[in-house]
C-alpha cells in the first residue's frame, strides 16, 4: 500500500485517463439528452455527471484516497448501470462501465485493492444482468470487462515501474555524488600525504647535500695548502656530490608538482626531453590508442613510474637506450619501460622499486618486472582506466 499511497504527483497516463473519462462522460451525456426526456434526462444527466466528478474528487493530484474513491465509484456508477440496464437492452448499456473499470484498474496496483475493482465490477455486472432479466451475452461481456481491466491493470504495472525507476535513478545520483565528493577528498589527502612526503624528501636531501658541501668547502683552504693534488681531488667530489644532489632535487621537484594543465603524454614528453637533456640517453616514446584524459592520481603514478624507471636504467644499469610505450586501452592503461641497460639475472626491489608498486597497487594496477643479465630491464605497470572516479 505505501508505494502506492506515497504516488502524489499524476503520471501522464493519469491525466490522458482522466481526459478519456471526460470524452466518455460527454458522449453518455449526450446518449442521454438524445434518448430520454422529462424529468428522467435531467436525473440521468445530473446522475451521470456526480459518477464522474464525485469519485475524482478522492484521485486527484497531490490527494489520493483509494479506498474513498472506489467506495464513490461503486455507489455511483454502479447504481447508475444498474438503473439504467433495468431500463434498456444491456447491450446498449454496458460500454458505460468500460472507462471507470479502466481508471479502477489502472488506480489499484497493490494488495488488498488490486483485485477489489474486479470483483465489484464483475457484482455490477451481475447485478444488471439480473435487473435487465439478460443472460445470453454474459460470457462476452465477461471477456469485455477482463480485457478492459487487464488493459488498466498493465498501465498501471507501467506507471509503478517507471516511478520506482526514477526514484532508483536518482538513488543512484544521489550516491554517484556523494562517492564523488568522497573520492575527491580522498584525493586531496593522498596528494597532501605525498606532498609532505616528498617535502621531507627535499629535507632530508638538501640539508644533506649542503651540510656535506659545507663541511668540505671549509676544509678545502687546508688541504689546498698541504696537498694540492689532494685538494684537487677533493674539488671533483664536491662537484660531483653537487651535481648528483642537483639531480635529486631537480626530479623530486618534477615528482611534486607536474604540469597540471599539461596533459599525460604531454607531461612524459617534457619530463624525457630534460632527462635526455641531463644524461645524453637516447629515449623513444611511442604512444598506441588515442589519449584518454586521466585524473591526477593515475597521473602522479605514471610520470613517477617512468622517472623511476629512467633514472635506475641510467644508474644501476647504465643504459644508453631507452623505450617507453604508453598504450590507452579501453579498460586500462598500460606504461612499459625498456633499456639496453646491464641487467641481472636476481632482481632485488629497492625503495625506487616498492614505491612504484605501491603507488601502482593503490590504484587497484599491477606492475611487472623482468631482467635477464646484460639484456636490459622491462618494466610493464597496468592500471585500469575504471577505477578512476
């Protein structure tokens, strides 16, 4: 009962069934006018039109009583096709219940009410059988009302299941936004948490660099004066040890804050551009499918896959040459990284390594190592392109 009680606002079928109801009044009117006079017509008439107006008054928009307006629907129309088949041929009478059987049909689709209209009906048209003193058309006049509230019974089917459609639509809205607003929060934490992170990072490298810098430069005017050849020795570590600290932060600042305006492929480009820039490696880029945008968090992982990727093919397996591959599939994206690199037959993961496979993992990917001595390195990281909200 709630699901129907709850139905405030008319479908469309309501109103076109009200409508019909307002035709069907009209031409029984008009039926009456034509064939009655006296005082019988305007009874008929004014009897005719309460049967119509009287039960809509409890099945209107935003007030429907069920139980009120088959209790007025009964009485009126029913007493009124009673009279009326005491009077006339049945025959010519009966299509005067076909619209309100309809609408009663249509209006009751739960239980108790749902086969309470039939049975009146079925008791009406008993009852003017028995008034009129016919009986050799009941089986079709059966079959006529099983049709008509059959026809009602299925409009309504449709009108309850569509409602309960549109209420499951925006259920699901409500709960697409509502997951939406949570995973950008979770973004934003995961991009604060990786940001202090990498800020410890640049703590941490900077203030050791420079403190071993320091130290050295200090010392330098020392040694310089007892051992000159010492002293220059010193000098091309303390540039190297530079260099190398400039190296680092240089890629922590690229880990930080990638282009955001950039797209993906257009974040790999710069990012190969400058490591071939500082290492004299020979990189290629192939890019397969066309480029799907991705959100920030499958970015991040990427452009720090393939830094990952770069900068332990040019320091632990002194590659020359390096491929990578971004492949845009329509259920993931897949990143493989190959160098000519030295290689080793037992890989162990250093912290570059189980970084990459976490940040992969925490998008629900995969990554794939593979190295054979002096044969290079691959690296394949699969993530799928659904699990980005």
């Amino acid at each position: 009962m709630k699901a129907v009680m709850d139905q405030r606002q008319w479908h469309w079928l309501d109103y076109f069934l009200s409508l019909i109801r307002m035709i069907w009044i009209t031409s029984n009117g008009y039926s009456i006018f034509v064939n009655t006079t006296g005082l019988e017509k305007w009874t008929l008439l004014l009897w005719t039109s309460c049967s119509c107006i009287i039960p809509h008054l409890f099945y209107r928009p935003k007030l429907i009583k069920f139980q009120y307006y088959l209790i007025a629907e009964m009485l009126l129309t029913g007493s009124l096709f009673i009279y009326i088949s005491s009077q006339y041929e049945i025959s010519e009478t009966y299509s005067i219940l076909f619209v309100p059987i309809l609408i009663v049909a249509y209006a009751c689709q739960v239980k108790p009410l749902i086969w309470v209209g039939l049975f009146l009906y079925i008791s009406i048209f008993l009852a003017g059988i028995w008034a009129g003193n016919l009986y050799e058309d009941i089986f079709a006049r059966f079959i006529d009302t099983t049709i008509i509230y059959g026809i009602g019974l299925c409009l309504g089917r449709m009108t309850i299941v569509n409602n309960a459609n549109k209420e499951l639509i925006a259920s699901i809205e409500d709960k697409n936004m509502d997951l939406e607003y949570y995973s950008k929060k979770i973004e934003e934490l995961t991009i604060k948490e990786e940001r202090n992170r990498v800020s410890q990072d640049l703590h941490d490298t900077v203030g050791h660099i420079f403190t071993s810098v320091i130290t050295s430069l200090d010392a330098l005017p020392f040694l310089y004066r007892a051992d000159k050849k010492e002293a220059e020795k010193s000098i091309k570590e303390i540039s190297d040890l530079a260099r190398n600290g400039l190296n680092d932060v240089r890629r922590t600042i690229h880990q930080m804050s990638p282009t955001n305006h950039q797209t993906l492929v257009e974040s790999v480009k710069e990012l190969i551009v400058d490591f071939m820039k500082h290492t004299s490696t020979d990189i290629t880029l192939d890019v397969e499918g066309g480029e799907i945008k991705v959100g920030d968090r499958i970015k991040f992982a990427v452009i720090r896959c393939i830094q990952e990727g770069l900068t332990n093919a040019k320091r632990h397996g002194q590659a020359t040459f390096i491929k990578v591959n971004i492949s845009f599939q329509q259920e993931e994206l897949i990143v493989l990284i190959e160098d000519n690199g030295n290689g080793c037959d037992e890989l162990n993961l250093g912290f570059g390594l189980r970084s990459m496979k976490d940040r992969i993992s925490a998008l629900a990917g995969t990554v794939d190592l593979y190295s054979k001595l002096n044969n290079g390195m691959r690296i394949t990281c699969s993530i799928p392109m659904v699990k980005e909200v």
